[in-house]
C-alpha cells in the first residue's frame, strides 16, 4: 500500500488566467510532496491532456475542468471529452446549463463537484444539489478569501453524504499542493494509468480520502493580476499586492495558516 496525495484544483496557462505550464505544475507538485494532480482549466479539457502527454507515468493525472454553469463553477473529473467539445446548451453569457453537464458528465462515467460551494452565497440550491456528486470542502484560495465557507462547505458535505475533495486552486507554482486528497493505494508507480485513476476514482466514491488544506497565501493571487488592466491599472496593482502581502504577514503570526483536515467515512448515498 502507498500513500498517495491528489491536488484536485490546479490551473494551467490554458485557463484565461493561469500561467504555468505542465512542467512547471510537475516541478511545483514534486516539490510539494503530491503523487499526482488534476488540471481542471477553464471550460478546457486540454490543459488536462497536456498535463498527460508531459508527465511520466510515476504521476498520477485525473483528466478534469472547470465548468461555468448557471449554478456556478463545477470541477468535472475523469471524462475522456470536454463539455466545450460537444454542443451542449448555453446561457448567452456563454455559461453551460447544469443539468445537461451533469447529464454529459455522468454518461462517461465522471464525477461533477461543487468548487468551492459557497463563494458569492449563503445557500446551496437545490438543482445544484441534485446534480452534482460532492463537494469540495477545501479550496486553499477560498479558505485565504472567506475562511467562514470552509466551514459552511463541511457541514454541508456531512449533511450532503456525498464525495468531498480539496484542491488548492492554484494559478502560480507557489500555491501547487495547499489543498489535496490523502488515501492509500495498491497499484504501483508502474501500473497501468487507468488501473492507477480507477483506483482514485473508487476511493473517492467509498468515502475512503481524507481531505487536507490551508489558506493560501494571497500575495500569489495578486501578483496574477498584475498588468491585467494595461499599464493604467498597475498602481492599483501594486497597492493590492501590498496589501495581501501584509495580510499574509499578519495571518502567519496568528497562525492561521494551519493545516486542517476533513474524513468523512459515509460511503456516498447518491
């Protein structure tokens, strides 16, 4: 048996606002101590392929997405086909109508999660609810941002029964690893890719991953934004930068940035 560590959140340079490419993410994770990550890009599968065209086979890609829904985002994992790739219904915002995602999802057999739930709200709705497989309960952004949802998401996982994952929403290599899932494996390094993702995927649906995180640190998520308004915005930038680093300083002599843990061992209801 080996322990196995899955950042579920990552972002490539193939999201409108990622920068890393998958062998910078393959870097930030080894350092980090993961045994494997899911690229889940904007509306785009193929941050996810090229994550596993790039990676030996020692590490572990789950192929996912991140979906703009009318019921927010949703993390789409284990699917051989992007939802962009098929002529799904849309909102005129260019969002994609949940039930007909979920409905696309669940017929490759993948798992559709709730990212990071209860950013912008108080409530979960119902549809939501009804299409979706699980939670994730910790997002390391969300947890720096609005640290009371964290703990709103895992009363709802445990409400809810369903899977629960974390991911650090990572956008810049410092941030790789901040949030992931532990569980033990059989497979070996050497085993079939499939086999390997397989094995995740039923652990993930037994119940049988704890699920690890901390805030991050938000000086990352600032310099992102750096010169995304032109050079008119770059002050602006500059002072949020400062802002956030301050921020940070502060939380880290609190101690806030501690590790926290969520198990959940109800096998999913749904």
């Amino acid at each position: 048996m080996r322990l196995l560590r899955l950042d579920l959140h990552i972002h490539s340079r193939y999201s409108h606002d990622g920068t890393m490419s998958p062998h910078e993410i393959l870097a930030a994770a080894r350092r980090a101590g993961l045994s494997g990550v899911a690229v889940c890009d904007h509306n785009a599968l193929r941050g996810a392929r090229a994550m596993q065209a790039a990676c030996p086979k020692d590490f572990l890609i789950v192929p996912g997405a991140e979906y703009s829904t009318d019921f927010g985002h949703v993390l789409a994992y284990f699917i051989t086909r992007g939802a962009e790739e098929a002529d799904l219904p849309k909102l005129a915002d260019g969002r994609f109508k949940l039930t007909a995602l979920a409905d696309f999802v669940k017929a490759q057999g993948g798992l559709l999660i709730a990212a990071h739930p209860y950013f912008g709200r108080d409530s979960l709705p119902a549809e939501l609810l009804r299409n979706i497989h699980g939670l994730e309960v910790f997002n390391a952004r969300q947890m720096a941002r609005c640290p009371r949802s964290t703990a709103e998401t895992q009363r709802a996982a445990h409400e809810m029964g369903g899977i629960t994952t974390a991911g650090s929403d990572a956008h810049r290599p410092g941030e790789v690893g901040g949030a992931f899932i532990e569980l033990s494996a059989e497979t070996a390094d050497t085993a079939e890719t499939a086999a390997r993702a397989a094995q995740v995927k039923q652990a993930m649906l037994s119940g049988r991953c704890a699920c690890r995180g901390r805030p991050a640190k938000r000086r990352h998520e600032a310099q992102g934004r750096f010169g995304s308004k032109g050079i008119a915005g770059l002050p602006r930038d500059m002072a949020r930068w400062v802002a956030f680093t301050s921020h940070d300083a502060v939380r880290a002599a609190l101690g806030v940035r501690q590790w926290q843990e969520h198990k959940d061992d109800e096998t999913i209801r749904r």
